[in-house]
C-alpha cells in the first residue's frame, strides 16, 4: 500500500514538473499529424482532435482548426462534426480559422485571416472571409525566388539582432520589403 501511495505521488510530481504540451494532449486525444509539424500559439479542437489529420511540412500560426460546428446543437441536441485533413507543405497564416468538414490539398498557403470553409485544391492560395483562390503556389514561389536576388536579405536570426542591425534594417525597408532569417 505503501509503495502504490509513493508511485501516485512521483508520478504526480513527474507531470507537475514535466507537464505535457497541449501538442502532446491532442496527439493522445487522436490528432494525427506528420513530420516538421510547426504549431505556434494555435487550437486545434480539443473535443474531436481525432477528426483532424495534419500532413509533412505544415506550419499553422495563431490559428484555429474546429472538427464541430455546434450551430445545431439548440435545434436538434447535435453538433455537426466533419474531418478536417490538411495536405503536405502547407502554411496556414496568422489568425486563420479553418472549419469541419474541409480537406486543405498539398503546396497550399492560406493567407493570413483567412476563413476557410470549404475544401482547397492542391498548389493554391487563398485568402478572404470566406477564403477563395487568389493565385497558385507555384508561381508565388517562383515570383519570390526572384526576389531573393533584388531585395535586402537578412540572416540574423530575429532574437540576436543588434540595435544597429535593426536600425539598418528599418531604414532600408522604408519603402520597400525584404526577407529576414
């Protein structure tokens, strides 16, 4: 009895010390989810995580991802519930909110605060309220690889700039843009 009573209190210690990540929760709950998965400031349905597969290469940042729709609950003492499946190489922008029952195709970028209600095709952009196609990856890729040779780049990494990087950095980017690490 003893020894039971010793294991609970480490075990419980252990979780306080260590506790798990809400990643880690949801995976246990039944999220689904490839490899170079980044997930920044995001939710994923906690209720049914398990309706919802994330592919290789995605990266979602403070974001919304809803499996439910709870509209008919009132009316008729149930939720709508659909899967929500996201493809490979996929960026999902900040304040986004991707609802039940869409499947995102693969090489997809969803602009930021976009509402995405319906399912997207593979190598698209979307962007709006509710989001629609406005472009195609391929070319936005291609257009920003040109770029890359004609605009200031910059390869300190955002917490190790200098007072003076960042100064010069704000001076020639007054009127145009550029790309930092």
């Amino acid at each position: 009895m003893i020894k039971r009573i010793i294991n609970s209190l480490s075990v419980r210690i252990k979780n306080k010390l260590n506790p798990k990540t809400e990643l880690e929760i949801l995976k246990e709950r039944g999220l689904i989810y490839g490899k170079n998965f980044n997930f920044f400031n995001s939710h994923i349905d906690y209720g049914h995580c398990w309706l919802v597969e994330i592919g290789d290469d995605v990266t979602i940042t403070n974001s919304t991802i809803l499996a439910h729709d709870a509209s008919t609950k009132l009316h008729f003492g149930k939720s709508k519930i659909g899967r929500v499946k996201i493809g490979h190489r996929v960026f999902i922008g900040y304040n986004s909110l991707i609802l039940c029952n869409v499947r995102i195709g693969n090489d997809v970028i969803v602009a930021a605060g976009s509402i995405v209600t319906r399912d997207i095709p593979d190598n698209s952009i979307v962007a709006g309220n509710p989001a629609k196609i406005i472009g195609n990856t391929k070319d936005y890729i291609e257009k920003h690889r040109v770029f890359l040779n004609e605009k200031p780049v910059y390869d300190t990494y955002w917490p190790y700039k200098t007072k003076d990087q960042i100064e010069l950095i704000k001076k020639e980017l007054d009127s145009d843009f550029g790309y930092d690490e």
